[in-house]
C-alpha cells in the first residue's frame, strides 16, 4: 500500500481540487479555451457527484489493500487530458440520468425554492423546540453521568469536612496477642520422659496440718450457775 487512510484524503483534495481550480481559472482567463472550459466543467460535474457518494465506499472497503490508491488513481483519471475520464462517465451515465430525471429534479427545486422564501418563524418553531428538547436531554444526561463518575474519595472527603465528629472511626483498644503453641517452651526429651516415670507422691492424712479448731459459741438459752 503506497498510500494510507491518512495521506489519501490529502491527496485526493490537492489532486481534486486545489489543481483542477486551478485549471479552470486558467481556462476561464482566455475566452478561447472553449473546448478546456467545457472539460473543466464537466470534471466538476462528475466529481462533485463523486465526493457526495464516496463516503459509502470510503466505510465498507477502506479495509481493503490499494483501495486508496485505486482512489487517487481514479481522480487522476478524471481531469487527465490523455485520459478524460471525467468526460468519458460524463456522456456514458451522467448526463443520461439526470435527462431522464431533469423534470422531477427541477421541480422539487422549485417547490424547495418557494418554501424557503415563505418560510414563517411558525414554520420552524416545532424544529427550533425539538432541537432544544435535545440539547437539554444531553446537558442532564451528561451532568448525570459526571455525577455519578465522580471519585467517591472526593464526597468522603468533604464529609469529614463539615462533620468531623461522625467521620472519625471510634478508638480501637489495642488486643493483646495470644500466646500460640509455638510459643509455649517444650521440655526436652530427657525431661519428659523423667516427668512420666516420677511416681505420684501419696499424702497421709496424718501429715497434713490439723485445722484450728474453733470454739464453741455460747448457748443464751444455758444459764450459768
């Protein structure tokens, strides 16, 4: 591909109507030229109608390899004068369709024609409100959609402006670790084993400390003699 999607549309405007412009003036400049005053016209014909439907191939075959250089060959063609294209299409289809057409197409001319001149203000009022029931759908509908993508940090933060009190967490108590089994110190094999073999130590009764005894409380109910 020798030409890109970004070149192509450069070139097609230099080469269809920067350089063909040219021409005409030079052609319209000397009375003589009649036979380059009617090719330049009649390549302005076959192009404009070319620019209204070029948009239709532009979208459905731009993915196609050489197509915009296919296209920039094709205006060359055109307005070449060992070519004449534009002359060849002109007396092959153009100027046979719009003959069979010419009656219809100057009558919706005129009947266009003549709204536009009596046009009233009550005319295009229903055009004028619908355009602004639109704008005001879009603006609402943005200013929505900006709402609601607003970062939720931003309305934190402004909480804890105007409310200080509510925005602050309560105090956490420190929690005091618990001890985990790795932490609880093992004795060692020796020990252990020492700690099985121990054997329990029986008390006597006779051993164990006697408790105090208390004294008796009085009887009220005895007299004393």
């Amino acid at each position: 591909m020798l030409v890109g999607s970004w070149t192509a549309p450069l070139l097609v405007n230099a080469l269809g109507f920067v350089w063909p412009a040219y021409r005409s003036f030079k052609a319209l400049k000397d009375p003589t030229q009649e036979a380059a005053q009617a090719m330049w016209l009649t390549y302005w014909i076959v192009f404009a109608l070319f620019s209204a439907v070029s948009f239709v191939p532009d979208t459905l075959l731009s993915w196609v390899p050489l197509y915009w250089d296919a296209k920039v060959l094709f205006v060359l063609w055109l307005q070449a004068p060992y070519t004449q294209g534009a002359t060849i299409l002109y007396k092959s289809r153009v100027q046979p369709l719009l003959a069979k057409h010419e009656g219809a197409i100057d009558e919706k001319v005129n009947r266009a024609k003549s709204r536009v001149l009596n046009l009233r203000f009550e005319d295009v009022q229903p055009i004028i409100a619908w355009f602004a029931a639109r704008a005001t759908e879009l603006s609402m509908s943005k200013a929505a959609d900006g709402f609601r993508k607003r970062d939720a940090a931003e309305y934190i933060e402004m909480a804890a402006q105007l409310f200080p009190k509510a925005a602050s967490p309560p105090p956490v108590e420190p929690v005091e670790p618990v001890e985990s089994a790795e932490d609880v110190t093992e004795l060692h094999p020796a020990e252990e084993e020492e700690a099985e073999t121990r054997p329990v130590q029986e008390t006597d009764a006779a051993d164990m400390p006697a408790e105090a005894e208390l004294p008796a409380a009085p009887d009220p109910l005895k007299k004393e003699n």
